[in-house]
C-alpha cells in the first residue's frame, strides 16, 4: 500500500500529526522515500506558533529566520545550523 500527501495542514497552521490507536505499529521508515533530496519544516511567524506543540517540535520562524525548538510546555527556542 502507498500512501501519497500533497499537504498536510492543521486548522489554522501545519501541525504535522498522526493520530494511531494504542497498539498499533507504525514503520514510516519502511519504504520511505523523499525524492525532493530535503525534508520541508513547518514554517511561520512567532505570532502562529502552534501552542500545543509538543516538547522536541521544530519549525522555522519566518519572523527571525531561525529553526526553533519547542524546549518545555511553553518555551521556543531559536537556534542556526
């Protein structure tokens, strides 16, 4: 089975979440393929942070041109590679 998305969006900003029940097993790394040669972050400016992002969360603020890291419950933060 292949399962192709074009674009995955919450209501009012990319959250990137996928829902299973207790139990069940889920592999992405069997037969993923990025043939785009990057992986795209979720993006926006510090005013659309997601607040209920979970710790470890990363995005790309495109208020301060940084990668931000979601660091506890309620802090973001902003980092360079």
């Amino acid at each position: 089975m292949e399962l192709q998305v074009a674009n995955i969006e919450g209501v009012t900003a990319p959250d990137y979440r996928m829902t299973v029940s207790a139990g069940t097993a889920l592999s992405p790394e069997a037969g993923l393929v990025l043939t785009q040669g990057y992986l795209p972050l979720p993006s926006g400016t510090t005013g659309t942070r997601y607040a209920n992002a979970p710790v470890g969360s990363v995005r790309f603020n495109t208020t301060t041109g940084l990668i931000e890291c979601k660091t506890s419950p309620t802090e973001w933060s902003s980092t360079t590679i």
